[in-house]
C-alpha cells in the first residue's frame, strides 16, 4: 500500500537513449511532481500537473516530457539522454502540503 | 529569487545528545516552511510545517521554530538516537495551494552514533 510508487529504483543507460519513468499515486492528490536531486544533492522542481494540466514548467530541456494518462499517474519520458541527466529524480503528490515522495529512481547516463 | 541554506552540511553526535539544526532563507515572503527527512535510498518525508503565521510546531522530539524577519528557521532534537541519522532538509513555500514553488536547502546529514 505504497503511497507513491515510481519504478525503475535504478535505471543504467547510454547516451542517446530515450528512456521512461513511470510514478503513481494512490492518495487521491490532485497534482504531482516531478523533482531532480543533482549530484550536490540539491532538489528542485521540474514539473507539476494538476487534474492533467501543466502548471509549472522550470527551465528544463525539452528533451524531458511528462506524461499524466490520468489523475494518479504521471511519467517521465526522457530523449536523448545525456551524461549530464545522470541525477535522481523523486516524483511527489500533494493535495495543498505536505509533498509525499516516492523512493527516487537513479539515473546513470554512461 | 529565494535561496535556502542550511548549516552545518554534516553534523556526528553522540546517542542522548539535544541537537538544532539551522535553516535560514533569502526572502521573508514566505507562506509557510517545511522539515523533510531523507534516508539514504529512499524519497523525503515530511516531518513538520510551520505556517508564516506561527512561531512553531512540535511533533514527538521534533521542535521547528520560525523567525520569518530574521529569515531563519530551527529543527530542534531532543534525546537523539541512532534511528534519527539522515539528512534532514528545509524548503520554503512562497505560495498558497500548490507545492510547485517550494525551494529547498541542500539539507543536513545528521549521523547518530550509538
């Protein structure tokens, strides 16, 4: 009965690849996030979606997108990779505060 | 643009020991500011908030206090334990409703020993 659940935990790949990662909620929250911890261990916010719409864009690539098929999923689709996405990225859920995180998935870019 | 900054990075003490961790901000136009937890491995749980209007929140041996003017915040331990090593994070909410703007510090980690 995980809250937030994303999947893969750990996610190896080359360059160049398109890759994706799949989070849902199971708490009823009306928006979730997508967040990126660097390698200096820094969080910050790369989207949120609230009932399917995007209401908050930071400067990401646009080689990552978000992806909501409905209120309690939204995926991150990833081309291209660079060695420089390498990074764990926490999906998260609210309804108002406080954020509830999932477990991060690792991403290395070899 | 909002900046959060927490002091130590690291901090060891011994089983027993009271502890503060500090957290200060950049802007004092806050709506409220957030304690999280972080294990290795795992994502952030929240442990407490403290509305720009209150001074502080307590929840078991957890004590944060607010100072909205001088732009700081403290994450009080008491009697800390070994299961209390982690990083421990603050983030400032500048907004009502959604979390989409809320600024974190780079956090804390906090190690216990027995």
């Amino acid at each position: 009965d995980t809250a937030v659940s994303q999947t893969p935990k750990y996610l190896v790949t080359q360059m160049g690849n398109d890759k994706s990662i799949k989070c849902e909620q199971n708490l009823g929250h009306d928006t979730m996030y997508w967040y990126k911890q660097d390698s200096k261990k820094f969080l910050k916010i790369m989207f949120s979606y609230n009932n399917k719409e995007l209401i908050i864009n930071e400067t990401v690539p646009n080689r990552f997108s978000p992806k909501s098929p409905d209120k309690a999923h939204l995926n991150l689709h990833i081309n291209s990779l660079e060695l420089g996405d390498s990074a764990v990225y926490f999906c998260a859920s609210s309804q108002d505060s406080p954020l509830h995180f999932g477990n991060g998935t690792r991403l290395t870019v070899t | 643009k909002q900046e959060v900054t927490q002091i130590p990075a690291a901090l060891s003490v011994p089983e027993g020991e009271n502890l503060v961790l500090n957290c200060s901000f950049t802007d004092s136009a806050i709506y409220n500011l957030q304690w999280f937890r972080q294990d290795p491995g795992k994502g952030l749980t929240s442990l407490l908030l403290i509305q720009s209007s209150q001074r502080e929140q307590t929840s078991g041996r957890l004590n944060a206090s607010l100072d909205k003017s001088s732009g700081r915040s403290t994450l009080y331990i008491a009697a800390s334990q070994p299961g209390d090593s982690a990083t421990y994070l603050c983030a400032a909410d500048p907004t009502q409703g959604g979390s989409e703007k809320l600024v974190f510090g780079k956090g804390t980690k906090l190690t216990v020993n027995p």
